[in-house]
C-alpha cells in the first residue's frame, strides 16, 4: 500500500522554521495560506485513529494544493505509522515510509542549534509561538534557565540523529534545507524543491513572504550565552579530565627546583 499521487513529506524538528518555509512553498505556488502541520494537527490532535480516515481528511484539506503534501515531527512519524499497520511492523517506522515511498522528501534543518534552543524555550516559557503574536519586547522579563535551555538542545540533538537514522534506514535521499539559508534568500531557496516536483516558481502571484522572525536582539544574546556556556562547561571538563592527581602532583618548589636523583 503506498501513496501513487504525487506528494511532497516535509520533515522537522520544532523551532527550525518549518511552518515558514511550508508557507513559503505553498506562496511560491501561489496558493493562500493553510494549515502546514495537517497530521498533526487535523487527525493526530483530534483522536483519530483510522487511517482510510485520516488520509480522506487530509487529501480535503489539501485539494486546493498544487500537490499533496504535508509536514512532520518524528514522534508523529510513529504515531501515523501505528495507524497505517496496526497489528505492528517490524520496523516501526517502515509503515509511514513505505506508504510513501514515492513522494519527494525534504529535510528542514536549522543549523545553529542555540538559536533554535533559545527559540523553542521562550516559545514554551512565553506561550508565544509565532512572530504575529509577538509584541516588540515580548521576551524581556523572561528569566533564562541554562538546565531547561539544555534539556531543549538535548532534544534536539536526538530528534536530529532520528531523523538521520530514518532517512538512511529507508534508503531516502532528502532535499535539506537550511533555516539559515531559507530566511535571506525567499523564495529561489525552494528551487531544488520545486524542481524535483515539475513545478515551476509563480513569481507572478508571488506575495511578500507571510511568516517572519520571531527572534529578537534578547533572542541572540541569550543564544550567545548558551553557546558560550556550552563550551565553558566542555573546556572546564576537558581540563577536569587531563587534570593530574593531587597526591601525586610535584610541589611547587619541586617543578621549579627537580630535586638531584
């Protein structure tokens, strides 16, 4: 059973700037803006279970589309994956990947994981999620703190590493776009994208972009300080590590004065 219409799978981890880049794609095909995280959001959030189901909502939701497409986190990949084979399969992500194995995959990575740690905390902290809802110094008062800014990054370094280990798993070969890259250079970022879909970009309906940053100047120096305390604590282990014994360290006068064998 697979997906024989043409589709797109586009792949994430949060904060990377995926529902911009998704947006941006449904822009460059000149289509309105729609909800970019579907499976998520129209089938997984409300409950259901079947996925005949699922794919019908889905496929409506996406009619007006240039294809079909949608984007996910990989703990979804499980989920979705679960209700295509519900007796089990012995890869637990095999269903989701062979159903479709024909569509075109894009990898949305965001290179800078501090910027992205920053950007996910004060999202959490703030319940701010998006840069419409942001008001100019929204993030001000916000306390900073370095365990839940790490335990964010640790996140996702594993979902990354999951990511990676899916696409080799399944012989998938994604397009991967870059957050960084994405941001300054709308919409011929999406070249490698469209091209592999036969489409071409509309630039005759183009818009200015509908998403933007939400980061600000705090947003950056607490990014700064993250990364500088990142390397602090691997210098200081690394140091800690090579460090010799205290019972067996020369005394100061003996390294200045090597006593006569």
């Amino acid at each position: 059973m697979s997906f024989d219409h043409p589709a797109i799978i586009f792949c994430a981890t949060q904060r990377s700037g995926s529902t911009m880049i998704v947006d941006d794609f449904q822009n460059a095909t000149g289509r309105a803006a729609s909800q970019t995280e579907a499976f998520y959001h129209l089938v997984i959030n409300k409950g259901i279970q079947d996925w005949a189901q699922a794919l019908d909502i889905l496929q409506r939701h996406r009619a007006g589309e240039a294809l079909f497409f949608d984007k996910v986190m990989f703990p979804f990949v499980l989920r979705l994956s679960e209700m295509i084979a519900p007796n089990g399969a012995p890869n637990r992500t095999a269903p989701f990947a062979q159903f479709f194995s024909k569509a075109i995959w894009v990898y949305i990575r965001r290179a800078n994981i501090f910027e992205q740690t920053v950007s996910k905390y004060t999202a959490e902290a703030l319940d701010v999620w998006d840069a419409a809802h942001a008001s100019e110094g929204f993030n001000a008062t916000m306390h900073f703190d370095m365990n839940v800014a790490r335990t964010h990054m640790r996140g996702f370094i594993k979902e990354d590493a999951q990511w990676l280990a899916f696409f080799k798993r399944h012989g998938i070969t994604p397009i991967q776009i870059y957050y960084e890259d994405a941001v300054p250079n709308f919409p011929h970022y999406l070249d490698p994208v469209l091209a592999a879909a036969g489409l071409e970009l509309d630039l005759a309906n183009l818009r200015p972009r509908r998403k933007r940053k939400m980061a600000n100047d705090r947003s950056a120096v607490l990014a700064g300080v993250l990364e500088s305390m990142v390397q602090r604590d691997l210098i200081a282990h690394m140091l800690e590590s090579r460090a010799v014994p205290v019972s067996t360290a020369p005394k100061q006068d003996e390294r200045r004065y090597p006593l006569a064998p």
